[in-house]
C-alpha cells in the first residue's frame, strides 16, 4: 500500500481554536471557568472575595473597551452583568460549595440568561451598524442628488431658453474620470429632435460658461424620443498625453484604440470590415497619429500591417530599420522582426505590393470555401491562423485624385483592393492633407470609409467637416485648436472630438522589441499567392533604398558630392534610384537620338583623338579610371574585409570605416564584386561582404 493510503483521515467534528466566542460558546465557556474556580477554590479553601473582585475587573474592563468600540448602553450592560453574575455565583459557591444541586441548577440557568443575552445584544448591534450605514448612505444619496436635481433643473432651463424645447431629464451620470456628466433627457411630444439641440452646441456651451475647449453635445439617446447630452467640464484636449505603455495584445475583433475622447476615455476602432479615411494639414500632428494607428496593429495577434509612403517611406521607416539594422536586441538572442509586415517607398514596390493584395483576395475567396460553409459565413473568420492585412496608404487620397498617370494606376490598384477584398479580411487606412472635395468625391471611399477622423490643428482651410462627416452637425475647427486634436466618427460612435496619444521615437523601438513574436505569419493559401515577391520582400537589394537615406549636416563636409549650391554632376550620381514617368521616358530617348545623329554628347571613354579640347567643356575621363581600379579608399577597404576572414563585413562598417556614405560604398562594393575582388554574400539584414580568399 502507498504511503498516502496509509494515512488516517481525521475523523470527528473540526474545532478552530482561532475563532471568535458566539452566544452559545461564550456562555458555556463562562459556566464551565466559574465551575472550574469555583470547585478548586472550595478545595484549597480560596478566600471567595477574590472571585468577586476578579468579576468587577472584568466587569470594568469589558466595559472600558465597548466605550471605546462605541458599542451600545444595551451591550455594555449586558457584558458588564454577565461578569458580576457569574463571580457572584462563584463567590456564592466556594462557600457553600460547588457540588450541589442548587449550585449546579444555578449555574445553568445563569448559562441560559447569558447566552440568551448575549444572543440578543449581538443582534441589536449588527441592526444598529446596519442603520448606521444606511444612514450614511441616504446622506451621500441626499447630497448626489440634490447636486443631480440642481444639474438637471439648470439644463433644464438652458435648453428651454436657447433651443425653445422643454425637455424632463430622467438622469445625471457624472464620468468616472471627472471631466464631465452626461444627461438622459426625454423630448417633448410634437416631434422635436435630438438634431435640433445638437445643432446649438456652440450657444449652449456659452449659455454654460464652459471653458474653452469644453463643449455640450447631443446624441441619440435610447430611443427616438431621448437625447444623451454630453457636457465636458475639464479641457483634456490641452493636455498632451503619451501612448499608454501597456503594449498588451490586442485583437482586431476588439478594436484597436487610437486616441481618448474629451472625457478621458479610448476611442476604438473597429476595421474587419470598415476602412479608415484620415485628413489633416501639415503639423496637425497625422504623421503621429498613423504611428498611433501603426503601434495598434503591431500589437494585435490577427493584423498583419503593409504600409505604402512615396515620400521616402518616412511613415514606415522608423517600425522597420531598428530591426533590419539589428539596433534592437532580444535576451535569447533571435532576430527580431519589423513592426509592420512588408514597406513599399517607391512606386514600383507599391504596384507589386497592391498585385499582392489582390492575389491574396481572390485566393483566400477559392481556397477557403471549406472553412466559410463550416463557420456558415461569408466573412473570412480571421484570427491569429488567418490575419487580416491592413494597408496604410499615407496620402493615399490624394493618389485617387491624382492625374498623373502612374498615380492612377496605383489608385486603380487602391480602388480594387477596396471593391473585392472586404470579405476576405483586406482593409486600408487612406491619409489625405485635407477634407475637400476632390478627397471626397470618390463613391467608393465615402461608402467603405466609416472610421473617419479630421485632425484640425486649428486649421480652417480645406476643412469642410460637413463633408467629412455628414449628418453631424455642431462641429467647429476652432473647438479643436491643439496639435493631434479633431474629430473622430465611426459606425459605433457619432463624429466628436478626440485627442491621439503622442508616441516617442522610443517608444517605437519599445513596441517592436514587445511584440516580435506576437506578428502572426501569413497564411499558407495567402502565402501560396503571395509568392516569391512577397517573401523576398527584406531582401537586400529591395531594401537598399532604406539604408540609403542619409542626412547631411551643412556644418560638414559630410555630401559626398560637394554642397548644394555646387555642379551636380549626374554622372556620379546612384543609378536606377529614382523614378521617371513616361513622358520624361519619351524625353530622354528624344535626346538620346538626338545626340546619336548630331554627336552633340561625346563619351568619355572616346579615344584620344576623338577627345574634344578641355576648353571646350568638361573633363569627366576621371570617372574612366574610378570604374576600372575603384575609388582610392578601396583597397584599404579590401584589406579590411579580408582580415575580418569568412566573417566578412556589412557595408555599413566599411562606410563608417572609410569615411564615406553608405551609397557610395555599396556602389564600390558591388563594383568590386563583379571584377572579383569580393564575394557578396546574400543575408537579408545581415548580408557582408567577404574576400575571395576566405569565401
């Protein structure tokens, strides 16, 4: 037999020693000591009037301490006569002695009486608390709600006087966090509206003496005959407040939180099947609200986030460069990934991206006609195993107002993904400079945009906020005068003001390091259409552009191809590295023909003879030269690489080595490379050069 099988079970009732004395116990424990004393001081022949002082003292003692406990004149009478009771009885006995049957009858009767009553001064007390508590509470319930009543009857009276419509509020709920209260009120019969007390906000926050900042508006309340008035107290707009540094998961079908409301509360945003228009002027603070908007989706476990910026990339850079350049670092030593999923900076990137997407809708909608009948949906169930991917398109409005040509492809491409995928867990996130007409005139994205924010700034050009929200009415760009405040309105929430978090570049490299291992992967039959574009979408040699952006401090002498004011000599400049449209395509083989017939462009590698006179122009055979050996810092460079052995080095090293640019440098590389001096050796993020002795 085991050894627990062999332990006895404790058997009998369980005494807990700790417990406190009820009517009952306390009684007999009372008998029991004064028979117990009375019995030895009879035998030991005890003087019986120290049983009768040991009862006074007691007797004093309870009653100092229920004076202090604040007890009742009933309680501490009750306990004082219990002690003098029962030393009286002891008293009584160790004289006459304790073994009688009078003494013994006694006894239990004096145990009956304290125990009954005890029994009855423990029930007057917990009433009297009982009461005493209520009491309290039908004070505070006295004071809310006079203060409640004096809130209502003052509405009450605003509302007739500025609106001429006589409402009866039904309840005052004051906000957790103290910015405000909300008013429950119910409309007069006739046909009166919420609209129409909306639509004086700005005179019933005046009539209100509100301060600024501070407004009071309508919605719908219940039902069509109440109204939810919000009145904001506290300006929480003025305050700037940091993203919250809780990077906990979150989940797509939760909502993603981008910014607070004038009461201090998060705004969600829900986007498994809505898009999201944003619009705001230069410095109204929407570079930082896409940040927000991006830190969301990093942390959600069901959001993959692919990201398009012409502009350089600047809105994606700064989620995806701490990781490839490996300036972030894990404890267990594993890469760690970007915070978005994929980054297209140039319009060739974009196209293919958009390609993806579109691949990736129409695969998702053949290959996954199992799994929508199991789940009798046509919605994509999407989770951690099938995540939704987000597309934000920085100025991605004014890419489907744009006439040029290539813009138009993209927008077609945009418009596309808009139109097939939202069934198949494809949504965008467009940003504009401005809520006008031409952002505004597309169907597509007044229909599938119903998350839409205005981040004003005070600014009143090419804010029509009619536009951007119609219906809502009472909206003012002076009522949102701060940098990263506007408007904000969802099908969940009526357009009101809102305020984003400022997020810090730190913060940023906070929330990739947190959530490396949240980003869920694609799927397999996503992946499958995906294809090769997509999983080669961190290869070096697409992600080259990224590493090449350096800054120049006009204190030095850091250009590498002199000051701007200086001759820009296009033949030293990176090839391939900018985008050219089809007309200056035309343009540029024009010229080429030109020069051919007329021989009005001589080569540089032209011979001596054919070389015209250097009064007559230029000299660039220099460059003849740098293309055969490589630059001057090249072979120190070489010799570098070759004692760092089959390390290699990244050519961020050997630029920081020699001095030089990282664009200039890779060229060099490279040109070394294709005459055999180096070995490249291909590693995504952390591809090096090697020389061939150690390759």
């Amino acid at each position: 037999m085991s050894s627990t099988a062999t332990k006895q079970q404790p058997s009998g009732p369980v005494l807990d020693w700790s417990a406190g004395h009820g009517p009952v116990t306390g009684a007999l424990s009372a008998t029991t000591g004064a028979f117990a004393i009375a019995t030895t001081g009879a035998a030991t022949a005890m003087p019986p009037g120290w049983a009768l002082a040991v009862g006074a003292a007691g007797a004093l003692g309870h009653t100092a301490v229920g004076l202090r406990l604040r007890n009742a004149g009933r309680t501490l009478a009750t306990r004082a006569a219990s002690w003098l009771i029962g030393a009286g009885w002891t008293t009584w006995a160790i004289t006459h002695g304790p073994l009688t049957w009078a003494a013994l009858g006694s006894l239990a009767t004096i145990g009956v009486g304290i125990g009954a009553a005890a029994r009855s001064s423990a029930l007057y007390e917990e009433a009297r608390e009982e009461e005493a508590i209520a009491a309290e509470q039908r004070a505070i319930a006295r004071e809310l709600s006079a203060e409640r009543r004096a809130i209502a009857a003052e509405w009450i009276d605003r509302i007739q006087r500025v609106c001429s419509i006589t409402i009866r509020v039904v309840g005052v709920e004051k906000w957790e966090t103290g910015a405000g209260y909300s008013l429950d009120a119910e409309l007069p019969p006739g046909g009166a509206t919420w609209n129409k007390i909306a639509a004086e906000s700005a005179r019933l926050s005046a009539d209100a003496r509100l301060p600024h900042g501070c407004t009071a508006t309508a919605s719908p309340g219940i039902d069509q005959g109440r109204v939810i008035i919000d009145v904001t107290t506290v300006n929480v707009l003025e305050q700037e407040r940091t993203y919250p540094t809780d990077y906990g998961p979150l989940s797509l079908h939760t909502g993603i939180p981008w910014g607070y409301r004038t009461n201090a509360e998060e705004i969600l945003a829900y986007l498994r099947e809505q898009c999201a228009l944003i619009v705001g002027p230069t410095g109204s603070g929407k570079t930082n609200l896409v940040h927000s908007i991006l830190a969301g989706f990093a942390r959600a476990e069901d959001i993959l986030t692919w990201v398009i910026d012409l502009n350089a990339g600047s809105a994606g850079l700064p989620w995806v460069l701490p990781a490839l350049n490996g300036e972030i670092k894990r404890e267990d030593g594993k890469p760690v990934r970007p915070g978005i999923d994929w980054l297209a900076g140039t319009f060739d990137e974009a196209m293919t991206m958009l390609d993806t997407a579109v691949r990736v809708a129409k695969q998702r909608k053949m290959g996954y006609q199992d799994l929508l009948a199991r789940h009798n949906t046509d919605l994509l169930p999407i989770s951690a195993k099938i995540p939704q991917i987000m597309l934000v398109i920085d100025e991605g409005a004014e890419i489907l107002a744009s006439p040029d040509r290539q813009m138009r492809k993209l927008a077609e491409k945009i418009l596309e993904v808009i139109r097939i995928a939202r069934a198949m867990g494809l949504r965008t996130v467009l940003t504009a400079l401005g809520a006008t007409g031409s952002v505004l005139s597309n169907l597509m994205i007044r229909r599938e945009a119903k998350v839409r924010v205005a981040l004003t700034g005070g600014e009143t050009e090419g804010m029509d906020l009619s536009k951007m929200f119609p219906g809502s009415r009472g909206l003012r760009v002076d009522q949102a005068p701060y940098k990263g405040a506007g408007f904000m309105g969802t099908p969940e929430s009526a357009a009101a003001l809102f305020k984003a978090w400022r997020i810090l570049p730190n913060q940023i490299r906070e929330i990739i390091a947190a959530t490396s291992d949240r980003h869920p992967t694609l799927d397999d039959i996503s992946a499958k259409a995906a294809g090769p574009v997509y999983a080669g979408r961190w290869d070096a040699d697409r992600t080259a552009w990224m590493r090449d952006q350096v800054a120049y401090d006009d204190s030095t002498d850091a250009e590498p191809y002199g000051p701007a004011s200086a001759l820009r000599l296009s033949a030293l400049s990176g090839q391939g590295t900018e985008q050219v449209s089809p007309e200056d395509e035309m343009l540029r083989r024009f010229r080429e023909q030109i020069d051919a017939q007329f021989a009005t462009a001589p080569d540089p590698q032209t011979t001596e003879a054919e070389t015209p006179p250097a009064a007559q122009g230029l000299n660039l055979s220099a460059l003849r030269d740098e293309r055969e050996q490589g630059p001057a810092w090249l072979p120190a460079a070489l010799e570098a690489i070759g004692q760092t052995g089959a390390e290699g080095m990244k050519p961020s090293a050997v630029a920081e080595l020699v001095g030089k640019d990282r664009k200039t440098v890779r060229a060099a590389l490279q040109a070394a490379v294709e005459r055999g001096q180096l070995v490249y050796r291909d590693n995504g993020p952390h591809s090096v050069y090697v020389h061939p002795d150690h390759a």
